[in-house]
C-alpha cells in the first residue's frame, strides 16, 4: 500500500479545483470531463498526465465523489489530468491510434 498521508496538501488543492469546475459548469452526474470541459471529442480515449497510461474514455476510480485515473494507486483525475488521445497524438504521431491498455506512453 502506498502511504496515502504525504502529499495531501497539494492533492487538496487540486480537488478544490476540481470542485470549483463542477460548480461552474454546473456538472453533476455522468461523467464529469465531458460536463466540465466543452471539448470536441476526438477519440475514445484519455491519456492519464499522471501515470501516462491511457484509458477509456468514460472510464474512472471513483474516489470521495472525484473521478480520477481508473488505474490502481494513481492521483491523477479524469477531469485535470487527462488528454484526448489523438490531441496528443499530435505530438506523437508514432503511437497507434489505438493505446495498448497499461502501457506508458510519452515522458
Ligand atoms: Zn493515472
């Protein structure tokens, strides 16, 4: 188990953030990034900024209401830290246009 105890000003921070997105967009059920961010869906899947791992889109760990990263032990949010897979794609054209799940894409 990682030590859940370190780090969490700054994690607070970032939830604050987050809910501070909700409040505004107005977001409440359903998945959260589609509500908080007006964004042109571009593929099915997010790229984590966290963890670099890719996921589905729709995809998420709930935790205390906040949709984060679906991978175990990871602190990044679906919301925050995530890229539309072909926006970063742009960046790195070598990747397939379909992520191998778990795999760690990118720096
Ligand atoms: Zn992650």
């Amino acid at each position: 188990m990682k030590d859940h105890g370190s780090g969490h000003d700054s994690k607070h921070g970032h939830y604050e953030m987050y809910q501070k997105m909700m409040q505004i967009s107005g977001a409440k059920g359903g998945y959260h990034r589609d509500q908080i961010f007006d964004e042109e869906k571009r593929s099915d899947y997010l790229r984590c900024l966290h963890c670099r791992r890719t996921y589905l889109r729709g995809e998420y760990r709930d935790v205390d209401g906040f949709q984060m990263c679906p991978y175990e032990g990871c602190d990044g949010s679906t919301v925050l830290d995530g890229i539309d897979w072909e926006r970063f794609r742009e960046d790195y054209p070598q990747y397939p246009e379909i992520p191998e799940r778990g795999k760690v894409y990118g720096m």
